[in-house]
C-alpha cells in the first residue's frame, strides 16, 4: 500500500504542477477569473492531497486498513472534486455542457473530508 500511495502522490504532485502551470498560462486569457480562480482551487487541493499521500506512505504509526481507506478516499475524492472542477472551470473552452458536474463536485469532498476525519481518528485512538 504504501508503493501505491507513493506513486499516487507524486502523480497527483506531477500533474498539479502541469496543470497549474497550464492555467497560469495557457488558459489566462481564455478564462474569467473566477474560472481561473476555481480552476486554482483544483490544483491547490490536487497538490495538498499529493503531499498527504506522500506523507502517509512514509508513516508507519496507522494500520494498513486505515491506509488502504484513506488512500481510496482520496484518489477518488480528488479524482471527482479537482476533476470536475477542472472541466467545468474550462467550459468556455470545451463547449461541453457539464452542468450535472455541479452537484458532483462536493461528493468529491466529502471523500475527501471522510479521508480526513478516518486519520484524525486513528490518531485519536492510537494515541500516537
């Protein structure tokens, strides 16, 4: 598990920097800026969930079942949340209409809330 959440981490890492580099620039002048500014919020999340992957993967003090929860919680949650924010922020690019991604986006974070209080509570009750 822990391999897996490496290499989940530094992909989510990698392509936060690609596509937060490409919103900067590439999309900067196809885009409102509040567009610009929910696209941002994809790849803030994307990259704070990158680093917790690569945190978790080197800590040893939470169960293998813990792990193994929190990781599918947050590949799917930022899959989802960063996901559909990407695509409906670019809209005006794609021509898609994506409106029923609206009500999708806070399933993807509540996964990743779930993720969240999973680990505080092993932390709780591990007392580690």
């Amino acid at each position: 598990m822990d391999r897996k959440m490496a290499i989940a981490g530094t992909f989510f890492g990698l392509t936060a920097i690609i596509l937060g580099a490409f919103g900067a620039h590439a999309l900067k002048a196809s885009l409102s800026l509040e567009q610009l500014s929910s696209f941002e919020t994809g790849v803030k999340y994307q990259m704070y969930h990158a680093l917790l992957l690569l945190l978790l993967s080197s800590y040893s003090n939470i169960t293998e079942k813990v792990k193994k929860t929190v990781f599918y919680l947050v590949v799917f949650g930022v899959i989802v949340f960063s996901g559909s924010i990407y695509m409906l922020s670019t809209r005006p690019i794609s021509g898609l209409e994506l409106k029923f991604l609206g009500p999708i986006t806070p399933i993807g974070g509540l996964l990743l809330i779930l993720a969240w209080i999973l680990l505080m509570l092993q932390f709780i009750n591990k007392k580690v």
